[in-house]
C-alpha cells in the first residue's frame, strides 16, 4: 500500500531539513511512531540504520531501515532491511522564496498473502490519518 501526503511550509526548506533528516528529532511531529532510534554510528546520511515502530491498531509494526537516498535539502529515502517491508520518502521543494512543499511518503507490506493485503487496506486510512496530523505538527513546528 503506498500512502502520500503533502503540505505548504512557510519557511526554507533547509529549515525543514534539520527536522525531517534526524530520526531523533520524529517524535517531536510523528504521531503513532512508537520508536525511533539510531542503530547505526550516524543517524543521518546514506547506510544510517534506524529502528523504527509505527502503533497501527493494536500493533507496533516496523523494523530496521536504512537510509538509501540523502541528498540535502531536499530528498531523504529509506528502506526497510528487517521487519515489514516498507519504504519512505521525504521530498523538499522550494516553491517560492521561504515557501517549501513537503511531500511525505510511505510504501508498505504486511505479511499473509491476502490477509496482507486486506490488513493493508484496513490500516491506510489509519496512516493516511496519522500521516496528515504529522505533516501539521511539522508544519507547526517549523513555522512558530
């Protein structure tokens, strides 16, 4: 299931940056993650390993990601090496001067053939939801 938000941030993207590219900084603006730590020596740039952990329901779901893609300011990518697989994906965009675009992506796959899928489809509104408070609290954050 891949899932896309987007939203206006009303400040330079690099402002965005320093949030978006640190996992040690997502439970200040991701609603539902349950953990987010760094694994690896360097919490940023390509090979950083992160543990992540989003509450679907009753659940914690996640695993290691690796960062694949991190091109300051504006694109950062990861993949899951362990657990569910999933992907994400930040995208900055400088629309007008101090006026940043931010795209939010996720890519995700639940184990069980057809449960899967159905378990899938069940949870994206869920993280569609949570996806959209995240991009708020963001928006928040960086503008205030």
């Amino acid at each position: 299931m891949r899932v896309e938000q987007k939203t206006v941030v009303l400040a330079p993207r690099e402002r965005v940056w320093e949030l978006v590219s640190d996992p040690r900084r997502y439970a200040e603006f991701m609603e539902g993650l349950a953990v987010a730590d760094v694994l690896s020596e360097s919490a940023t740039g390509p090979g950083a390993r992160w543990a992540v952990r989003l509450v679907v329901g009753a659940a914690a779901l996640g695993g290691t990601v690796e960062v694949v893609e991190h091109e300051p300011p504006g694109d950062l990518a990861w993949n899951a090496v362990t657990g569910i697989s999933l992907r994400g994906r930040w995208r900055l965009r400088e629309r007008t001067p101090g006026r940043t675009e931010v795209v939010f992506r996720l890519a995700y796959q639940a184990p069980g053939g057809l449960g899967g899928l159905l378990a899938d489809r069940v949870a994206a509104p869920v993280v569609r939801r949570r996806m959209r408070h995240s991009l708020r609290t963001l928006k928040t954050l960086v503008e205030t």
